[in-house]
C-alpha cells in the first residue's frame, strides 16, 4: 500500500485514455489499480448495450461501518473536436497548465481524490468510489445502473461528493448544492401535403404549431426562489423537411427544453405543455424525456463542512449555487446528500482543454480535508 500519489501524474495517465463516451478505453483499469494499491475493494461491472452502452461502471470501498462518505465521478469525456494544439488525449503540459481532453471535466478531480484518499492510512467509517463512464452521454446505464447496484447490496452513503467542475474564476470560489431539472419534448403536428396552388386540397401543419409554439413561449412557470432561478422554456427546433417551394408539408416539428427548478415535477410541465399545445393544434402528439428532477441539498453542515476545508486551503469563501446543466448528482440526491465542488469549468468542454497544475495539488488538499471531516479522522 502506498501514500503518495502524484493527482498531475494520475490526471495523465486518464488523460491518456480516449474515453469518448460511452468508450472506456482503459480509464477504468487505471483506476482500478490505483484504487487497489491504496486498500480499496473495487467491483467493476458492465451495462447496456448499444447504442446507448455497453457503459463500464465501478464502485470501491475501504472500511466498514459509519460514516459512509462517498466520492462521484465520470471517466467518460465529450468529442475533442478539430483545432487543438496538440492530440487531446497526450496529456501535454504547457507553462503552468496540464492540456487534454478531460483535464477538467472530470479526471482531474478524480486523479485529486485518490491522491487525497491516498494520504488517509487511519481511516475511520467507509468512504467509496461511485464511477460511471456514461455522464457525458444519456446517462442511461451509468449512475443509474451503479445506483441499482448498491441498492441490491444494501448500500448507501451517508453523504456523497460529486467532482464536476463547479469552480468559475478561482478553484473553491463555486460549490453546488443542487441542479435544476431537465425535459425535452418533441411534438408532432400532422397535416396532409398538397400543392401551394391547391390550399384547399391540403392542410398546412405549420401555422397551428407555430401558435403553439408561441403560446409556450408566452408561459411564465415561476419566478424563481431563494435558491433557484426562474425556470425556463426554450424552443430548440422547428423543422418540416421541406426541399420543395410548392408543396405544402405533411408534417411539421418542434422540439423544446425546460429546465425548471423545485417547483416543478417534470411529469407536471409535460402536462402543462400537452394542454397548451392542444388548445391550438389538437392533431399534434407529444414524446417527452425528463432528464432529471431539480434537487437541492438545503445549506447545512455538509456544504458547511465543504466550504470551510475550501477556506482552510484557498482562503476563500465559496459561493452556494443551484445554476449550470445538469449531472450525476441529480440520481445520487436520491439516495443521501449531495454537493457538488471541483475543478474551474472554463475550458471544459472546449478546444484545448487545460487545467492548472496548481490547482490538481490544491484541489488533492480539499478533498483530503473534506474526506477527514465527513469521516471523522
């Protein structure tokens, strides 16, 4: 067993791994071997099928008993894209910064949490891994499926700590302690083609959808609360396939995304949408995906605890914030509390991808400091 892990040596060799989601390409063996060096019991197990899998999953445990404090993560990253510098899964460091894809988003906190768990060789209560690589995808057989798993085990933590890059200017200037929901609905309005000449002879779909669409925009949902913003409905797609200029449609399309706070349940917007939209095209039908509810760990002694180890570090007083898209800590909140602190996000996602080196080694010592106070060692 060993006590010193390099978090830049670790983010590296992930870094390395091309995990385009839901591809694992060795992160999870990475993992794995780091996570047995330094005592941790790991399961690794496989879910789904393509398109949306096979996902690998992986959970670790050292110790017994309480309390049970949990880290979460995903090993999976979004497309590089064209334009970097340099090959986006060589880890390159430049100056003062460690390029490549998935530097911030999340290997980074990963390689810093096991650096910090690492240091801890008395250990009090169990602390474990929760490590999905199907976060950046639809999340079908990631988190879910490992979440699935424990409950069969009868496992459950008492507090879980997510790593996605919640940091905005400064590492620990940001902590989330909740996300707002998501949904997407598409709807179909259905009309008969026909030619231009000939209205009588079809009927156009566009204008009944277009005022559905314009009555969905005119929705006010809320105003917002204390710790969310106004939930929002935005139109994403209007489409009708039409390569001709005499012919009207047969069918026209729409696709619109609410993302809501905790007001709302997203069977209700679905709802709310299907009444509104009916009252204008009665023919459409509706298919609706909620990506997850809103959640909110109310401000108490886990955020506390996590911004005071931010402080004892950095010196800054972190900011509590419900803002961002959505991750896996909309499934975990399910289960225990859960808050959400890692890595500055300005490049993630983005061409050339950089983390400061500086602040994988502070982030290590956060994590380390949060992990003793949750465990009480």
């Amino acid at each position: 067993m060993t006590d010193a892990i390099d978090p830049v040596a670790l983010t590296k060799r992930l870094i390395a791994c091309p995990s385009v989601t839901p591809a694992d390409a060795g992160a999870m063996a990475v993992i794995a071997e780091v996570l047995e060096e330094i005592g941790f019991t790991v399961h690794r197990f496989v879910a789904g099928e393509a398109p949306d899998g096979p996902v690998e999953n992986l959970f670790a445990t050292r110790g017994e008993g309480g309390p049970h404090f949990a880290f979460a993560g995903h090993s999976d990253v979004v497309p590089p894209g064209e334009g970097w510098q340099g090959d986006p899964f060589i880890p390159a460091v430049r100056g003062d910064l460690l390029y490549g894809r998935g530097a911030v988003d999340m290997k980074g906190a990963i390689g810093a949490f096991i650096a910090a768990a690492a240091r801890i060789t008395v250990q009090k209560g169990t602390l474990s891994l929760i490590i999905t690589g199907d976060e950046e995808g639809p999340a079908t057989y990631g988190t879910v499926a490992l979440i699935d798993w424990m409950n069969q085990r009868g496992i459950r933590p008492d507090l879980c700590l997510v790593g996605e890059p919640t940091s905005t200017h400064r590492l620990g200037d940001m902590i989330k302690i909740g996300r707002r929901g998501s949904v997407n609905i598409w709807i179909d309005n259905e009309g008969a083609q026909g030619h231009v000449a000939y209205p009588h002879l079809a009927d156009n779909p566009i204008p009944a959808l277009v005022k559905a669409l314009d009555a969905l925009a005119a929705l006010h949902l809320d105003e917002g609360n204390d710790w969310f913003q106004p939930s929002n409905l935005e139109i994403t797609s209007i489409d009708v396939g039409n390569a001709a200029t005499n012919v009207i449609p047969a069918t026209a399309r729409a696709r619109i995304n609410i993302r809501f706070n905790d007001e709302h349940k997203g069977a209700d917007l679905v709802e709310l949408v299907r009444a509104t939209v009916a009252a204008h095209a009665p023919v459409a039908t509706l298919r609706s995906v909620i990506s997850g509810e809103s959640f909110i760990t109310p401000p108490g002694e886990f955020s506390g605890m996590i911004a005071a180890a931010i402080g004892k570090v950095t010196g800054l007083e972190p900011q509590l914030s419900t803002t961002g898209g959505t991750s896996d800590a909309r499934f975990l909140s399910r289960i225990c509390p859960v808050v959400e602190f890692g890595l500055c996000n300005a490049t993630m996602h983005k061409l050339d991808e950089a983390v400061a080196i500086a602040d994988l080694y502070q982030l290590a010592d956060i994590y380390e400091e949060i992990t003793r106070k949750a465990l009480g060692c």
